[in-house]
C-alpha cells in the first residue's frame, strides 16, 4: 500500500489539520482495519492529534454506465459526478449542486437537502469486495450504518436531468457563509433547526481565536484564518452547553471529530 503526506490544513474543507502520513488505498489493497478513511474532508474537524488515516487513490475515481446502471467509484468527487449527470441527462443526482466531498463521504453521511437524500436513488454500495443492497443497510438523518469502506456505489438510470430543481436547490446555498467550513456543525434536532437554537443563545458570531459560529448562519462553524482545533472544539462545547441549558436539547455534532483524545480535550476545557 502506497502512503502519501497530506496537509489537511490545506486539504479539508474548514483548512484545519496536522501534515501527515496517510495510507492510498488502490484495487487489491487490504483496507486496514482501525483506519479512518477520509474522501474530500469536507464534514471533517481533524486534530493534532488523529488517528491512523486511510484514502481511496484513483483506482477508484471512475465513473461507468452499462445496461441501466450507472456505477461510480467511491473517490469521484461530486462535483465530477453532477458534471456527467448533467452532460448525459440522468436525474435523481441534482442536489448535489454545491456538495462539496467525493461520493464515499456523501453514502456514508447520508449527505442530502431538504428531502432529497442519498439513499433515495442508491441502489447498492460495494464494501469489501461484495455489492449490498442499500435496502439491507440502516440508514437516517446524516448517517448510514456501513459495514466497512465503499469503494463504489450503483443507481439506476433515470432519464431527465432537471435543470430546475438544480436551481432551486442551488438558491437555498444563498445563506451560507463562504468562509471555510465543514458545512453544517450540528444535526438539526426533530422539528427545530440548530442554527435558531444557535442564535437564541447569543451565539451567532460568536468568536474564539479565529473560529466563528457564522454571522451569516449561526450553524456554520468559520475559519476566519489561522482558526485552530482546539478554538473550534471550544465553540462546539460551548453551544451544546449553552443551548441545553436554555432548551434542555443536547446538541448532536453532524462534523466528525476525528481524534484520539477528543475525550480528554473535551473535559479539559471548561465553558
Ligand atoms: C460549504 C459546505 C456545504 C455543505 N452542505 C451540505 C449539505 O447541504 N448537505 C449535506 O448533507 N452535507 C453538506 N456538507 C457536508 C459534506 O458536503 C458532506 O458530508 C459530504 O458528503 C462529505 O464528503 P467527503 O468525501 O468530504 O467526506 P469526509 O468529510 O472525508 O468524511 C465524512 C464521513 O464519511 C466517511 N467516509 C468517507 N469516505 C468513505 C468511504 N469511502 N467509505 C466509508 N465511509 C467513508 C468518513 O469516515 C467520515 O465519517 C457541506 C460541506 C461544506 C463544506
């Protein structure tokens, strides 16, 4: 197995992380147990301190049609996928318009907007070596139960790429801010919404260091510059104490921490 220095302060999305080894994953490599695999970084908060971590190399950033199936590697990035979607008038995929990462990291997350979600058009996913029915797998709310790492994913062609609802959907990303960020911070919890609960306690702008709940939308944890993990951490806490205290929700992380002492960071500080 290859291995590769990634800078993830430059790689994520929210351009936090240490520089460091990772594995590449190509066809025929053992996927390493105990690794976390990572796509675009684009849900991601990493630390200091992560743990072993594992990517998908360019065996599989492919994409390939046959008979009424449309195959796509688990490294494609969806900006990549929208694109020949688009081109070969196939729908179902429009609302991945403005969702940053690779296709492993949406099925994983169960990525989506408003209804439209990931495992409404995936019809099966392929994990060590063997293709599963989605239907046989768990899924929710930014979240799907995987039993290992997706190397690829199929969805059955439908015809009649929807140019519209690209659009529609395209406007709601008006009020997100564009500083760097790992997209939304917190789930939103049954029949709220975790930027109101945000902003209800004083938090929208909220600054530590160089990290911000965004000014433009409160659920969007910023990097104004030279914002670190430990500022982030510090506002995560912050929110979840604050709003349960006032609303009695726990706040629950849609980011992945990816840590081997988020624990002990967690309870040394004090909010
Ligand atoms: C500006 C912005 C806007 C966003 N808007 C939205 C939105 O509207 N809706 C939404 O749902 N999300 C949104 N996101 C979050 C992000 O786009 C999605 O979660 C995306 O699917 C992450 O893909 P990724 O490849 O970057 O995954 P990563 O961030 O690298 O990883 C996310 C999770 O997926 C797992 N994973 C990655 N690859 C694999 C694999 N091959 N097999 C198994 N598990 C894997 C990781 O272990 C991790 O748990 C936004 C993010 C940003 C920065």
């Amino acid at each position: 197995m290859q291995k590769k220095i990634i800078d993830f302060s430059r790689y994520s999305s929210i351009k936090i992380g240490p520089k460091v080894e990772v594995n590449i994953i190509e066809n025929g490599d053992i996927i390493p147990k105990n690794s976390f695999i990572v796509g675009r970084a684009c849900n991601l908060l990493i630390s200091p301190t992560p743990p072993s971590i594992s990517m998908l190399g360019k065996d599989f950033d492919y994409i390939k049609e046959y008979d009424d199936i449309l195959e796509v590697g688990a490294s494609v990035a969806t900006g990549r996928l929208l694109s020949y979607v688009k081109k070969n008038n196939i729908k179902g995929l429009e609302f991945i318009s403005h969702l940053p990462g690779s296709i492993g990291g949406m099925v994983a997350m169960n990525a989506g907007v408003k209804e439209y979600e990931t495992f409404n058009i995936l019809s099966s996913l392929k994990t060590d070596d063997r293709w599963i029915d989605t239907k046989d797998i768990s899924h929710g709310y930014r979240y799907a139960n995987l039993p290992g790492v997706v190397t690829a994913v199929r969805f059955k062609i439908q015809r009649g790429f929807d140019t519209r609802l690209q659009n529609t959907l395209s406007k709601l990303r008006k009020n997100q801010p564009k500083n760097p960020s790992a997209g939304s911070t917190f789930k939103n919890p049954k029949g709220e919404y975790a930027g109101r609960l945000i902003e209800a306690v004083g938090l929208k702008g909220k600054q530590i260091g160089g990290m911000a709940f965004s000014s433009v939308h409160a659920n969007f944890l910023v990097n104004l510059g030279g914002g670190r993990y430990s500022e982030a951490i510090e506002l995560i806490e912050l929110a979840k104490d604050k709003v349960e205290a006032k609303y009695g929700i726990r706040l629950e992380e849609e980011i992945k921490i990816v840590s081997i002492k988020y624990k002990a960071l967690k309870e040394s500080i004090s909010v």
